[in-house]
C-alpha cells in the first residue's frame, strides 16, 4: 500500500508569548531567530494514521509538504516517526499561496508520484486553522473524501473511515484511491525512535520545482488567491480589576454573583 501523509512546518506552539512578533505591513509572522519550525500537530496525526496502515497492511508512507523555501523540519519530523519517504516542494511563488494554490500544488507533486492508495491530511493546519487543503485536494485529484476520521481501516480495495460527530461517529466505505483527513481523534502521534532520528538525519529530502511538477505558477501568485488575509495583528490586552465587598462572606458573595451577572459571566 502507497501511503502519502501531506504536511506542513508551522511556528512551534510552545513559543514564548515575548517571542511572538508580527509585521502588521505584510500580515506576515516574523519566525523568532533560533527556534526552528515544527510540523503542525495534526499532520503529525496524519503520518501516525499512515504508520498504523503500513503495519497492518505493508507498503511504505511517503510525506510531502510545499512551501516558499525548503524548510524540511514536517517531512524529516515524519522521517523520525517511521515515513520511508520524503519530498519537498519548494518555490519563492508559494509564499503567500492560499489554501486553494496549496492543494493544487499538492495535487500537482502527487501526479508526479505517481501511485498511491491513500492521501491523509490533518484535518487543519495548527496555524491559520482553515481546514480546507484535505477537501480540496481531494476535488483537485477527483477522489472520494471523509474529513475528521477517528479510525481508518483497509478492506480489500475498499476504506473503512469513522468519522468524528459532535455526538458520536459516522461509518463510511469507500473505495481506494481516497483522501482522509485526520485529527487528534486518531490518537496520540507515536514518538521517534533513536534509529529513526538517525536515519531521517542522514536521509536526502529532494526538492521539486515547479517546473518539475508541471504546475503554472500563476494560480498560486498572491494576485490569484481566492482567499484574501485582510488583517493580521496581535489584539491587545488590557486587565482590569475590581474589589467586591459585604459587610460578611455571604453578602459579598452575593455581591459577586450580581456583579458576574451583570458582565454576563453566568
């Protein structure tokens, strides 16, 4: 089984609020010097469920991911997890592509691939929380598509996905070649092993063009984008703090609960 887990490096989540800095003028991030990006937790979860497949079912999982530059910490964070395989696609075009120029990208370096069985993507990105490459990936390649699996299980040339519900789950069949995305309902991202720190270290990741996956640059050009990032900023924060009291414990509890109400807090 042909396995691709699609992902992408976004700024590490356990950075320090001090070191979180925005320019306001390009509605960009400014990655904090020495701290290098990570692979976004729900694509961590995608390359897991891709890791449970190869178990039970053979074959080998290849991580892909496209970005403006090279950056390799998601496809070698997969690397370490178990992936056999790694590619990067990389152009300065892509640094402002939205949603829709990544799944074309994406849609573009997969044909390039060649065979597969199963696309999984996170169910959205730890950073801009769009949920939309899974889906529409899945229309770019003209797949059959379940979003937000919390099992995935192979029955001949057929997928067995249950789908996470506010109020339970879903049960799907559908037939192979698919796409599934996947969040932390799948479960907890195995760890990586010391050979596979070693082994994703030594690892060479290559890096397509666009050129070498036939894609017209001017669908993922910022003037092209269907989604417009009208404003990006840190909103501030502002603390306020006001004595309740009572002649007694009851009455300025009694006070708190008007006050609370008041706010709208209960």
């Amino acid at each position: 089984m042909n396995i691709i887990a699609c992902v992408k490096a976004v700024l590490d989540p356990e950075l320090p609020a001090a070191k979180f800095r925005i320019d306001e003028k390009t509605n960009r991030v400014i990655s904090p010097e020495g701290i290098p990006p990570v692979i976004s937790s729900y694509d961590a979860n995608a390359v897991e469920a891709g890791l449970r497949l190869k178990d039970s079912q053979g074959g080998k999982v290849t991580a892909i991911t496209a970005a403006g530059e090279a950056v390799s910490e998601g496809v070698r964070h997969a690397l370490t997890m178990g992936a056999d395989e790694a590619i990067i696609v990389a152009d300065e075009r892509l640094k402002n592509m939205d949603a829709f120029g990544t799944a074309y990208i994406l849609a573009q370096a997969i044909k390039k691939i060649g065979q597969f069985d199963i696309i999984l993507c996170g169910r959205q990105a730890a950073d801009t929380d769009s949920g939309l490459v899974g889906s529409l990936l899945a229309a770019r390649l003209g797949l059959p598509l379940v979003t937000v699996a919390r099992a995935i299980e192979v029955k001949g040339n057929m997928l067995r996905v249950e789908q996470v519900l506010a109020d339970g789950y879903r049960v799907y069949e559908l037939p192979l070649p698919a796409v599934v995305t996947v969040g932390e309902e799948m479960g907890q991202p195995r760890l990586p092993s010391g050979w596979g720190v070693i082994s994703a270290a030594r690892k060479q990741i290559p890096v397509w063009t666009l050129a070498d996956i036939g894609a017209d640059a001017s669908v993922v050009q910022a003037a092209a984008g269907r989604l417009q990032l009208r404003r990006l900023y840190i909103p501030p924060t502002e603390r306020k703090r006001e004595m309740v009291e009572g002649k007694d414990a009851a009455e300025a509890a009694a006070n708190l609960v008007k006050k609370l109400r008041q706010l709208g807090a209960v």
